[in-house]
C-alpha cells in the first residue's frame, strides 16, 4: 500500500513538472518565436503612453531579454526559494511559493490566489456536496423505479441540465429568482467564520446553478451503474438470504456504482477549486476563476501561469486523493494492492 | 426513529437556509420610486440636491482601477474618484454645464500665475493643509509626488507630461537619485510655493497641474509600486483598511480635512465602497433596483440594460445621455490617400446617417460635421463643409471630386477596425457600403484591439504596407482644449513609427504652426479663435471623417443625490454625489 501512495505522489510531481514547463514556454516563449520583440512583450505591463525607460524597467525586471531557458529558471527558484522585487525604492522578498508578480496590479500572485482561494473553495464545497448528493439520489431513485414517470422527468431533466451552460441558467436565474422575483439576495461571499448564515444564503444561488449543470451526469452515471449492478447474481443472492430492500440497494447495488462517480467528482471538484470560471463570472464571485479571466483579458500572464499551474496542482492532488480513497470504497483494489 | 428525527433536522436547515435566502435585504431605494429629475436634466443641472450627511455611497464597477496611487494612474474615473483621497494643485469646478470642464484652485490658493511667456508657472498652497495623519502638507511633498511619477520608468501607468514638459534632462528620479534638490525643474522657494519652469512656453499648463500626480506625497511614506495599497490622504476621506486589486476599496471620513479650505468636495457619504470587478450586467440591475449608487466607470449602462431602458417610457426620467467628450472618427491615411480630391470624394460619399445607425442612432451620439467636441472652447457647430440631404451623402460631389483626382471609376482601398469593438466593425461596415455607391470599393480588415495602436494602424509601415486608407478609432481628449483633443492625433510631428495616434499621418505646416501659436497664447479666447482655424483646415484637408460625438446613457438611481455631469472628467463628478442609503 505505501508502495501504490509513493507511486502515486511521484507521478503526480512529475505531471505537475511538466505542465509547470509547458505552461511557461507557451506564455513566454511561444510569443517569442512569433516574432514578438522583448519591448512589445514589456509594452504589456506598462500603461497607456509607455516611455522607453519604463519599458526598460519592466524588462529587467521581468527578465525578459534573459534566454527562455534561465526565465524558468528564475520562475523555479521563486516557487521553490522565492524572489525578490524591487518596489520603487524597497526590495522585498516574495517568499516561497512565489508564482510570479502581477505588474498590472502590483501583487503577488500567489498571495492573491490565496485571497481567492475561500471563494472558490466555498463555491466547489456546497456545490459538489449538492450535485454529488442529490445526483447520486436522483440516480438510484431512477435505477429502482425504471420507466415510472420519476424515471422520465429526471432523466429529462438531467439532460436539460447537461445541455444548458452556466452563462445561461445562471443569468436566468439572476434575472428571474433576484432582479424580477426578488426570492434570493445576490450572490456574494461572506467568509464562513464571519457569518454562517450569510455565507450560506450569498452562496446558495450559485451553488444550485452549479449543482444543476453536475448533477445530471451523476445522475445518469448512477442510474446507469444501478441498473447494471442490480442485475448481477449477487444481488439476487442478497435478495434470496432476506436482506431488506434499501440494504440490497444500498450496501450492494450502490458501492460498486460509486468507484466511477468518485473518479469523476475527484477530476471536477478539481476544476472547480482550479477556478470555476462562468460561475463565478457570472455571479461576480471574485475567486480564482474570476482572476483568470481578467488577467486573460489583460494579458497578465504571471496570473495567467500562476493560476494554470494551480489549477494544475488541484486537479493532481484531487485525482491523488480519489486514488488513495478507492481501496476504501471497493475492496477489489484494496485486495489487489 | 432516530434517522428520522435526522431528517427533519436537515429539512429544517435547508429550510432556514432558503429561508433567510430569500429575506436578503436589498439595502437602499427600490427604484420604484417617483424619478428625482427629468431625462437628460443632470447633464446640464444638479439632479436631486441635497446637503444632508450621512450614508453608504455605493460604487462597483466591471473592471478594476489600474491603479489607486494618484501618480500611477491614466483612468478617467480612476482621476475622478481618487480627489476623494488626493487633492490635487487645481481641479475642475464642482458645476453643472459649462462651468464643469474650468479649472479652479484646490490644493493652490488661487490659479496658477504664468510668467516668462508661460514658460514659468508660479503656484502658491494654501496654508494649514494637513494629511490624514496629522503632519503638514507641504510644497516639497508635491514637487516629490511629480518626481516619482513622471521620471525613473517605475510607476509606468500615468502619462509623463510633466517629464516632457518640464525644463529637466538628466534626473533620474527619486529611486535611483534620492537628493531631491537635483530635481530642479521645480523650486520650492518655501514650504507654501511651487515654481515650476518649463523648456518652452505652454500656455496650457493648469490642465497638467490637474492630474493626480500633483497630489502631496510624503517621500517617507512612499513605497513604490505598493503606495496604492494604502494611499495616505489629503482629501475627506482616507482609506479603510487596505486596497484589494480586483476585490474592493472601502474609504471612510479623514478627520483631519479641513471643508473650509475645500470648495470642491461635499463630502455628503459617511462611508464610500467600491466593488471591483462585478458583471456590467449585474451592475445595471443593481443600479435599476436602487441597490447600488453609481456605476465607477462612468461609460454608462452595458448594451443590454441600454435596450431595455430605451424603451420603457417610466425609466426616462431616471437617464442621462451626455456627450462622452470621445469623437468617434475615420482616418483618411495622407499616405495611401494621397490626393486631398480623393479624399474628399470620401467624405462626401459618406453616408453619415448610417454611420450614426452604426453607433446606436441618437442615443448613441450625434452625428459630428467637425472634429471638435461642441463642448470644447472654439468648437464651431454649425461648421459642416460637406453637406447633404439628410445627412446620407452628396454622391453627385463625390464623383465630381474622383473626377478631380483621376480616380474616375472609383479605388480600392482597406479599412482598418479593432476586432471585438462592435460598433467600429459597424462603422466599418456602414462606410463600405457607403463608398461602394460611388466605385470605392473596400475590404475590412480587423486587427486586435490591445496592438492596434502599436503593430497595426500605429505603425505607419504596416499601414502602407497593407493599404490601410481607412483607419476606424475613438478619441478622448486628456484634457478639454483643442489642444488636448487635436493635438497627438493631428500633428504632425506626433507621427511615430509605432504606437502612432496621427493615423491619417497629417502632417501640415500650417496646423503644426497654429499648434506651437497655441502654446504660447495665454488668452483663453484666442486659444479657442486658433484652434477653430485647425479643425478647419483639418476637415477642408479631409484627414478625418469624423463619424459621431459619442454620448453614453446613464442611469441616476434615486437614491442619489447632488448628481451632474462634469465635462472635464466625462462623466458625473463624484466629488458632489449623496446617497439617502443608509445601509
């Protein structure tokens, strides 16, 4: 077993080795060899009238006229040691792990991704709790009840759910259940330790919207595991010994159906921690997509890099995670490790 | 039993959950109110005036400011909003209409004396002023915030007029050289004077004394790039809890203003917040619903809320559809264009109703005939050199004037627009089929809007290169003069191999000789008489179709009060603005 983690965590440090460098050379290096001069890449972070001695600033301080190769270099020993950057007259230090600087809002990257990360987090949290719970109940409700009209309906609705994006159900439900109705406030973050309550509500919009888009293909996948697993010879036996029914449903038909869920709720709640970009552009929720986007829009690459590889790292420690958590759920892998 | 009891449990939570959901305060007005005003009354008067303290004013905006520190900053509401905190030399009256775009004293006891041909600028402080803190403002503090701001290439994102400017060559600023006395552009004879002297003459130096960067800053309070986190004050309020890029700005009231040395600012709010980077969408709701004050861009409201205000008869009196002071134009390129005749026959060709269409109709903004602004000093707005029915083109003159250069059947030539700026496309569209009626036959060609100025229609060999005669573009003056509306784009000696704003690439003798007469002009009037010359020759050379006056739409939430429009800022002045928000 601590053979298969190890395996595991080295695979995962290399994965994110990887994208670290890809990453870095499509921002940097990429728009090199296109032809963009150091000056014009410096042009990005200065204002609107740039003066030759701020461009100048700009690409020593951002290395730009170094070789590619000793940029990633100066980028590594910033996540690893961190850097230093001269503010006016002060240096200061960015300390490890330092993503880079943001010279469009003066910041470090890492700490505004930090800032961010609460939002985010709060965003993935209620919403995967709801589309993992109520997909997975949807499902096996389907599964046990196939071809009823519950059947029909959900499945139809798991499918409208599927098909309709964030940008449009959730400007819908801003629309109608804020602006027009007025049932819910607008969506906003409160941290959770400031008001529970408050937390909760400014959330819950989103969350549901969320939730909603998810939640059907759980609900799919789950009905679709249900109906194969509940008609395997086990669950015949479990039925012929006298099990109750939600013990057969529950403890043999559901926990094999959920090794596959668990994958895919490990690869989306990661996305959703590496910034939940319509959702939380839609509710202006400031979180990590939110500053994706705006750094997107304003070629702001250290943000850009940064928060690539973050996502990056959240996708891997998820997927870490699912794997680690599998021998739990089905003893098939426990027994092979 | 006990599974049930968890049931009802968790149904009770998600019930009180939905519950308190649902009873979200909105806060505020519920803009369903009677409107405080009539449509478009505060782009001339004050709109719902009050002197009554107290309240939230409520500010969000789509983007963020691109800097807090008043030396660091180009954005017109960023200049606007930051006299909360900064006081600056001089700024523009606090009054609606007209008066809105003249420059009063702020920080300076009273204007700005020219001397030596306006080649020196002589300001005096009022006494007593003081930062947040306490400590005195004093005049070194001043001449040390235009020292950071303008030399070194540290703080990039203002412009640097002062270093152009100023009579000062080899300074290097404060973070390499910190001995400020080797700054000497500008004396500080004693703690309350500032003597500024330039290289030449330049009769229009209180618009410069106007930018942020003259607001105080205390060398040992600056620490760079990260000044903006929290900016110390000078102003009535001062900032509450430090500056998150992207996030928020909350301010609150600096005890150590002093109203009476402050004519300008009412200092209405307790308390001001700004929300940064919430949907535009989202902002237009929240302003209609009376939950939020004021949209920090000043633009106006987004296309989709324009199309539904637009039409509902009720909202009417809660809009403002001012001039935006931006002009919306087409360069003729001197270059690929050569002949004035052809160019001509362009303007006249041009369908200037449809151009309008392009923009939005009248809502949009009017159709403009010269390329002044009307509220600029010297526009002249019945000036209209190629006139026709109904704004839709004199074909017959067109032709003659293809005739005059040779071009008989007709040319081709290409149009240039930035991609993702609808209305340009739209103009571009609007004015190729316009030519087409005459034998001018175009292509569209669309470059990136970030590189536009800087690889495509800024640089003039790419320009020639690709045949780019018809160059699509917006302007906004830095200040409202002739002068700092023409100038970058008119002048020839502004041409520049990249980054070029002279994009008809207009170089005449005549133009570039009023300009420098400008300059050395002290009185208002003349100035005003000299730039009217300019436009004239500008529109008569066909260097530049102008296509509309741009004008936003605005939304004035009930709940706020003392509203106007300023026309030197372009929007309404913030430095007025109550709220009877109390939230």
């Amino acid at each position: 077993m601590l053979t298969y983690i190890l395996r595991r965590l080295g695979a995962g440090a290399l994965l994110l080795g990887i994208v670290t460098m890809v990453t870095f050379v499509i921002f940097y290096g990429v728009p090199r060899m296109a032809g963009q001069t150091v000056e014009q890449l410096a042009a990005m972070y200065v204002g609107r009238a740039p003066t030759p001695a701020a461009i100048e600033a700009t690409i020593e301080r951002l290395n730009l006229d170094q070789p590619i190769a000793v940029q990633f270099w100066e980028f590594l020993k910033g996540i690893f040691i961190g850097a230093d950057y001269q503010y006016g007259r002060d240096i200061v230090h960015c300390s490890a792990p330092c993503f880079g600087y943001s010279f469009q809002n003066n910041t470090e990257v890492f700490g505004e991704i930090v800032k961010r990360l609460p939002v985010t987090f709060s965003l993935a949290i209620g919403a995967g709790v709801l589309w993992l719970i109520g997909g997975v109940a949807v499902g096996v409700v389907s599964a046990i009840k196939k071809g009823s009209i519950f059947d029909r309906v959900a499945m139809g609705v798991a499918l409208a759910g599927v098909s309709m994006p964030i940008f449009f159900t959730g400007l819908l439900a801003l629309a109608f259940l804020v602006h027009s109705w007025k049932i819910l406030p607008n969506a906003s973050y409160t941290p959770f330790t400031e008001n529970p309550v408050a937390w909760a509500s400014g959330l819950f919009l989103p969350w549901v919207v969320l939730a909603f888009l998810h939640a059907a293909q759980y609900a799919r996948q789950t009905r679709a595991g249900m109906l194969e697993t509940m008609g395997e010879d086990y669950i015949r036996t479990a039925r012929a010994k006298g099990l109750k029914e939600r013990t057969v449903v529950l403890k043999h038909g559901l926990r094999p159906t959920l090794t596959p869920i668990l994958t895919i709720f490990g690869l989306d709640i990661g996305l959703v921690l590496g910034g939940a970009v319509l959702t939380e552009q839609v509710f202006s929720l400031n979180g990590i997509g939110r500053y994706a986007v705006n750094a997107i829009a304003y070629k702001d690459l250290p943000v850009v890099l940064g928060v690539t590889l973050f996502g990056a790292i959240f996708i891997v420690v998820c997927n870490l995670l699912v794997d680690l958590l599998y021998p739990l759920v089905d003893p098939r892998v426990r027994a092979a490790h | 039993m006990k599974k049930r009891a968890l049931g009802f449990i968790a149904l009770g939570a998600a019930s009180a959950l939905l519950l308190s959901a649902c009873g979200g305060s909105d806060g505020g007005g519920t803009g369903s109110g009677d409107a405080p005003g009539e449509f478009n009354q505060g782009a001339t008067e004050v709109v719902n005036p009050s002197d009554a303290t107290g309240g939230t004013l409520r500010y969000a905006i789509n983007d963020d400011f691109d800097s807090t520190d008043p030396g660091n900053t180009y954005y017109g509401f960023s200049w606007n909003f930051s006299r909360y905190y900064a006081r600056t030399l001089v700024t523009y009256k606090t009054e609606p209409g007209a008066a809105s775009s003249e420059i009063v004293p702020d920080l300076a006891e009273e204007m700005p004396e020219p001397s030596d041909e306006a080649k020196t600028w002589t300001v005096k402080l009022k006494q007593g002023l003081k930062y947040e803190d306490g400590t005195d403002i004093v005049a070194e503090d001043i001449k040390y915030a235009i020292a950071r701001s303008n030399y070194g290439g540290q703080l990039s994102k203002g412009p640097e007029f002062f270093a152009q400017l100023l009579d000062e060559d080899d300074y290097k600023g404060p973070y390499e050289d910190d001995d400020l006395d080797n700054f000497t552009a500008i004396e500080t004879p004693d703690d309350h004077t500032l003597v500024f002297k330039l290289k030449e003459s330049f009769s229009e130096f209180p618009y410069v004394l106007l930018q942020p960067q003259t607001a105080p800053v205390p060398a040992e309070a600056d620490n760079g790039e990260q000044y903006q986190t929290s900016v110390l004050s000078s102003g009535p309020y001062k900032f509450d809890g430090d500056y998150e890029p992207g996030v928020k700005l909350n301010l609150t009231r600096n005890e150590e203003w002093d109203a009476e040395s402050d004519p300008i600012r009412t200092a209405l709010p307790d308390n001001i917040t700004v929300e940064l980077g919430v949907d535009q969408d989202e902002i237009d709701q929240r302003l209609v619903n009376g939950q939020l004050d004021v949209d920090l861009a000043g633009v106006g409201v987004g296309p989709a809320m324009k199309g539904q205000l637009v039409g509902d008869e009720s909202k009417q009196a809660f809009l403002d559809n001012p001039p935006s002071g931006a002009l919306r134009y087409v360069n003729i390129n001197n270059t690929v264009i050569p002949d004035v005749a052809c160019r001509q026959a362009i303007m006249y060709a041009a369908n200037r109703d449809s151009l309008q269409r392009a923009w939005g109709g009248a809502i949009g903004g009017d159709i403009a005939t010269q390329l002044m602004p009307p509220q600029l000093p010297g526009a002249d707005n019945d000036y209209d050199p190629y006139p026709s029915e109904d704004n839709t083109g004199d074909l017959d003159a067109a032709k003659e004037k293809l005739k005059e250069c040779g071009e008989e059947d007709g040319f081709s030539v290409n149009i240039a627009a930035r991609e993702g700026r609808d209305n340009d496309i739209a103009t571009a569209e609007a004015l190729q089929e316009s030519l087409s009626r005459v034998g001018i036959e175009t292509s569209i060609k669309s470059y990136p809007a970030s590189d536009f100025a800087t690889q495509y229609a800024g640089s003039p060999d790419y320009v020639k290169d690709n045949d780019l005669g018809l160059i699509v573009l917006g302007w906004i003056p830095d200040w409202p003069t002739g002068y700092g509306f023409m100038k970058s784009i008119i002048d020839g000696r502004s041409i520049k191999d990249s980054g070029n704003y002279n994009m008809a690439e207009f170089d005449n003798k005549e133009v570039n000789d009023l300009f420098d007469e400008s300059v050395e002009t002290v009185d208002d009037d003349e100035r005003a008489a000299i730039y009217t010359e300019i436009d004239k020759i500008v529109m008569e050379e066909a260097a530049v179709l102008p296509v509309v006056f741009d004008k936003g739409l605005l939304y004035r939430p009930e709940n706020l009060t003392n509203v106007h429009f300023s026309n030197g800022f372009a929007m309404y002045d913030y430095m007025t603005l109550g709220t009877t928000n109390t939230e």
